[in-house]
C-alpha cells in the first residue's frame, strides 16, 4: 500500500536478520560436538550403493544443492511413500529431513525404510523426535526455532547438508562473514518497484539453485499469501515464456557457473520484454554456498511484499505448525 511506514521488526523479519548468529551456531555445533555424527553420516553416504534425498517443503528443498553435487535423486517423502519404494533397495542410504523430525509422511516412511534394509541418516532440529531417534545416524541442526516459516532452520538444513557433502570445507568461517555483510546490505535495500505488480512471481533458475527456485516460491505462499511459480529457466523457455507482459517479474538464478551465461541472457531477453528482473548472479556467494545467501532476497521480497498487501507476515491461516495428517487443515482457525 503506497505510503505505508516500513514496519520495524517482526518475528519474521527478526528471524531473517537472526541467521548470520545461527548460522555460525550450526557450524560451530557440526564442527564442534556435532562432527562425529557428521562423519558417521558422510561415511554412511559414501560407502552407499544409491543416495536418495526426501523430506517435505522446505526440508526437501534444502536437500537439492548436495543432491545435484552428489549425482542423488531428490524425492519428496509422499512421492517415495506411495509411488516410489522402488528406489528403497537394500544398501540404499536415504537422507530423511524435517526439520521437527515429526512429519506425518517422513514416520510414515521410518518403518518401511527398516524393512526394506535402507540406511537412514535423519537430518532434524528436533533431538528427542521418531526421526532422530528412529534413524541409523542422526544429524541435529542446532539451530534456533523459527516462529512457524522456516527461515533460519532452512539454511540451517543447508548449511548442514554442505557440510554433510564435505566435512572438511574450507573457508567456512569467512564465508559466515561475507554472508552477514551481504544480508545487511540487502535488507537495507528497497523492494516496492519490483513489487509493485498483482502478477505472479518466477523464479527460474538451474542446478543447486533449484533448491531456491523452489523455497523462494513457497515463501511468497506461506509468508505473503500470494502466487508465485519456481521452475527450471530451461523449461520456462519452453512455452511459459508466453506469459511475459510489463507486469511479469522474475527473479533469476544466475549462480550456477555452467549456465550463468545463459541465466543472463534469460535476464537481459526478460527485460527487453518490458519485465520486471531481481537477478542474483555468480558474483553473489563463493560457489559451493551460493544456495545460502540466493535464498535471502527471497525472503526479503516476501516479507515486504506481505507488507505491501498488510499481512501479518509468518502467520499461518490453514496450516498446522507440524503436519501430522494427510487430510483436512485447520478450518478452526478461520471461524
């Protein structure tokens, strides 16, 4: 709404200036008491005959950065409960996230991965959950809770899923440094132009950056009530790319060295159309850590477009903070 006064803080917003402090909680934990469940883990992928990635939401988005470094396949927890138990041969090692260890599709799986002799290695911020207490190695976050959207315990999972990749990653903690310098920067930037449109957003982008193709879209979802659509830049070309008007806004991915160029000319074409660019290129993070500072914007752009629009930003109408059931949602709130 045009003129309103920035709101100061809110949880949300609290929670998104938190994560350069519980970023470098998780890594001192991963580090410090945490790393011989790191290693056992680690150990565990390595020696697997398959590597699967599942979890829900933001946990199964946070898994695709290491899956694609990996060569693993990502599948979301209902897809390989109900469709998929094909990939769950014996020797298998699954990488079950949640961030409560409690989701009602990932304790749905736990006894039929036993049964099927795969290897769980649960990744959660919940120590006394079925996922940490039911898998082979489990890997706890440490990270502080989020009021309900998960913000710090999404790049948390990230940042622990990286280090999962590579124990001995180097230049960590200056890394750690350069991303609170960069969150700063971007939250003191201004947002309204490109969020001043009803349209959709896109957020198209390739490789690891699909992980924030995918939680960016969720974040305007849950955080700002709106529509949004992630899909790879490479599909959007195919066909989609028909809905671009001057209303359209995109934010790209660019920071995937193997595709960057094409990224930017995707970026520069949109803006030719008369659209509306957020781009996020190579120069943004160190490589290996870019699925960690990409996500920020993002999370910016929702909570000031949940501004613009008056929403209390982080507030959930429908969903549970824990998803329990496969049915219903939470009409009570709403009467």
């Amino acid at each position: 709404m045009a003129g309103k006064t920035r709101e100061v803080s809110s949880p949300l917003l609290d929670n998104i200036r938190a994560q350069p402090q519980a970023l470098r909680r998780v890594a001192e934990y991963q580090l410090g008491h945490g790393r011989d469940a790191l290693l056992r883990s680690a150990g565990l992928l390595r020696s697997a005959k398959r590597v699967v990635f599942s979890g829900m939401g933001a946990s199964l988005f946070a898994c695709i950065p290491l899956a694609c470094e990996l060569g693993a396949e990502v599948i979301d927890s209902s897809e390989l409960l109900y469709f998929r138990q094909s990939f769950l041969q014996p020797g298998t090692a699954v990488v079950l996230v949640s961030r409560s260890g409690e989701s009602v599709e990932v304790t749905k799986l736990l006894p039929i991965l036993k049964q099927r002799k795969c290897v769980v290695i649960g990744v959660t911020n919940a120590p006394g959950s079925p996922l940490a207490s039911q898998a082979d190695q489990a890997i706890i976050l440490n990270s502080p809770a989020d009021q309900l959207v998960a913000i710090q315990t999404y790049t948390a999972t990230v940042l622990a899923l990286l280090l999962l990749g590579d124990p001995e990653v180097r230049d960590l903690w200056s890394t750690l440094d350069l991303f609170e310098r960069q969150l700063h920067a971007w939250t003191e930037a201004e947002y309204k132009d490109f969020l001043d449109s009803n349209a959709p957003v896109y957020l198209l982008g390739r490789g690891p950056a699909m992980g924030s193709v995918h939680e960016g879209a969720l974040l305007f979802h849950e955080t700002a009530k709106a529509s949004a659509v992630g899909m790879s830049a490479a599909q959007f070309r195919h066909g989609p790319v028909e809905v671009v008007d001057v209303a359209f806004r995109a934010i790209v991915f660019g920071t995937a060295a193997e595709t960057a160029t094409l990224d930017s000319a995707l970026a520069a074409d949109l803006r030719r159309m008369g659209a509306k660019v957020f781009w996020l290129g190579p120069d943004v993070a160190p490589p290996r850590f870019a699925p960690l500072f990409e996500i920020v914007p993002c999370q910016l752009l929702a909570f000031r477009l949940a501004e613009i629009r008056g929403i209390r930003a982080g507030e959930f109408r429908w969903a549970p903070a824990i998803t329990r059931s496969e049915t219903g949602f939470t009409f009570a709130k709403s009467q």
